[in-house]
C-alpha cells in the first residue's frame, strides 16, 4: 500500500525550508514505506523553489525523485515573482489551502515541520 503524505511549507526562514525538504528525502529514502509526496508551497514558503534559492538543489532532488512541489497562485500574484523564477517541474495550484484540502480528503497525511 502506498502511503501518501503532503509536507506544508509556508515560511521563508533558510534553515526551515531545508529542514522541510530533508524531512520529505527521507521519508521517500525509508525503505519500510511505499510513498508518494507532495510538498504545498504558499507564504514567504515561496523563496524556496526559486531557481537560485538557498535550497534550490534539494527541491530539485525531489522533483527528480517524483516529489510533487506546489505553489500557490496567490502567493505568487502577491509577490514579485513570476513563473520564470520558479524551478521547472514547480506545479502552480489556485491556493495553497484548497490544494492541502484537497490531498487530504484524498488521503494525504498532512505534515508542517
């Protein structure tokens, strides 16, 4: 059975989002789970999947491993950025509250370290 577990990243302290990032690697490293992941992105979350983030290397690991990262459309329309400044493979959802919502209701174990 494939457990299912969404990761909630709304803060852009550095050492958060690596921590965030690290805990969702080693969920998929622990052999003694089948796991899907996904990490919900909205807030100040936003600085770490942009290209040149802090930890830019570690969310593109995931999204190597099959990590769905998400962003949330509000976050972005109320900031700076735009979609170009996000890594390939970064999936923009409508918000970051309707998309937790939906993967719990889908059976998302929800995790914010």
């Amino acid at each position: 059975m494939t457990e299912k577990t969404v990761f909630h990243l709304p803060e852009g302290d550095e050492s958060y989002g690596k921590r965030v990032f690290r805990n969702a690697a080693n969920l998929l490293a622990d052999t003694t789970v089948d796991s899907t992941v996904a990490v919900v992105v909205n807030g100040g979350g936003i600085e770490h999947v942009l290209t040149d983030a802090p930890a830019a290397e570690q969310a593109r690991q995931l999204l190597d491993a099959g990590v769905e990262l998400c962003v949330c459309q509000n976050t972005l329309e109320g900031t700076d950025y735009a979609v170009a400044d996000l890594l390939d493979g970064v999936r923009i959802v409508s918000s970051a509250m309707a998309e937790l919502t939906r993967k719990q209701n889908d059976g998302y174990a929800y995790i914010r370290p």
